[in-house]
C-alpha cells in the first residue's frame, strides 16, 4: 500500500507498543525512546530559563555595588589615616621615611588606585588586570605626590597658587626635607617640633636647596612614573592605552 505524506504526528517514532526477548513468550510494552514536548513543559522550561537569567544579572549588580562601596570604603578610610598620621612625626630617619610613604600613599595614591582598580573590576576585566589597574594608580599617585613636595621647593606663588614652602609653614616634613637630613641633621629637631620656631621655616627652606633633597625626590618620582608606564605598556594597545601613558608624562613633568 502506498504511504501517505508524512503528517505531523508521523513525526513520533514508529514501534510496535511491544519488545521481544528470545527465549521468552511474554510480551511488555516498550517505552517511546522520544516524545514530542508537551507545550506546558516549553513553557515553564523557558520561564525557569528567564528567571535565572534576571538572577544572573542581580547578582552582577550586586557584585557591581559592592565592588564600588569597597573601594569608597577604602579611599575614605586611607584619608583619613593620612590625615592623622600627618599630625605626627617619628623620631628616626628610618621610622620618618616608613611614615611618610605610607602616609603619601593614603592620602593621594589610594584614591587614584582604588579608582582605577573599581573601573576594571565594573567594566569586567579579570584579576589579573584589576590588579595591574591598581598597582598603575599606586605609582601614577606616589610619583604625583612627590612631584607635588618638589614643586614646593622650586615653583613660584603665582605657579603653584600657593605659597612657596608651604609644607615647612604647616609643620609638614616631606621628601625634600627627609633627604636634605642626611647631609644636614640639624634639621632633625626643626622636624620634631614642627618648624615653629622663628627662623626654622627659612633655614630649612635654605639647607634642602643646598643638599641633594631636589635631586634626590625627582629621581623618586621618576622611578614611579617609570613603573606606571611599564605597567600601561602591558596593556593591549589602544587610545585608552596610550591615554595612561601621556597621563604618566603630565604627571612627571608638570609645573604646578
């Protein structure tokens, strides 16, 4: 007999409704290896499907949130360490120098770090990268600073928009002065009371422009700004790429 155009319900497969085993006269009724999906089961297969789907994307807003109040979190609780540990001072040059990084640290290379670490992590870079963001930052803001505590020492008023030495006037002992110690020590008790005595501001402002302190924190701050651009150079080129480098430039060769 000749067979009629497949129809829909052909689609099902073909058997008997009974499997034979050899040596045995009973018959059982054979289970369809396959089933046409019952529109109910699509539906609630495809519902399940949606609803992971929204807690996927719940989740990663939750990640997102809770990666940028982090690094808030962070850069408050640096800044305000660094402002406290400003107020005091050490009494070794060793203990002065430990003080002054990590305080330069906290109160201007955190927030550039941490910044730039949450835009990695938000943006969905891997481990890898959210760390070389933040070590970027770390020394792109190290380097900044310590351009800053030069330009104290060798930019005009007008330059600045500040006074000049206006660290020494606010009792601040920075680079400049830490390493104009080690030719000059009679600037260690001028640190320890905080330049308020008549005459300590001028004098130090005098000894660091006749040491090597000048010398020595442009080279510190160079040897950051190298390493932040090492660390751009790892990225895959681009105009963000190239970006953090000219950014690296500026902040070595700034005048105010």
């Amino acid at each position: 007999m000749q067979r009629s155009a497949a129809s829909e319900s052909d689609l099902r497969p073909v058997y008997d409704g009974r499997a034979r085993v050899e040596g045995d006269d009973r018959d059982e009724p054979q289970k369809p290896f396959y089933q046409n999906p019952d529109p109910a089961s699509e539906r609630q297969r495809m519902e399940g499907g949606e609803v992971c789907r929204k807690q996927q994307q719940q989740q990663q807003q939750y990640h997102n949130k809770s990666t940028k109040t982090v690094a808030s979190g962070e850069v408050l609780t640096d800044l305000v360490q660094g402002e406290f540990m400003q107020l005091g001072s050490k009494e070794t040059e060793n203990e002065r120098f430990a003080h002054y990084f990590t305080k330069t640290y906290r109160k201007t290379a955190s927030l550039i770090a941490n910044s730039l670490k949450a835009v990695a992590v938000l943006s969905g870079a891997d481990e890898q990268m959210a760390e070389l963001s933040f070590q970027y930052g770390r020394n792109l803001g190290l380097a900044f600073q310590f351009v800053d505590d030069l330009l104290d020492f060798v930019s005009s008023s007008e330059a600045m928009g500040k006074p000049a030495a206006a660290d020494l006037k606010l009792g601040l002992a920075t680079a400049p002065v830490l390493f104009a110690c080690e030719k000059f020590p009679e600037l260690n008790p001028m640190i320890l009371r905080r330049f308020r005595e008549p005459g300590d501001v001028e004098r130090a402002y005098e000894l660091v422009h006749q040491s090597q302190g000048l010398e020595q924190t442009r080279f510190l701050a160079r040897k950051h700004c190298i390493e932040a651009l090492r660390l751009a150079s790892q990225i895959s080129e681009s105009p963000y790429q190239k970006g953090l480098i000219v950014v690296g430039d500026f902040v070595l060769n700034r005048m105010k």
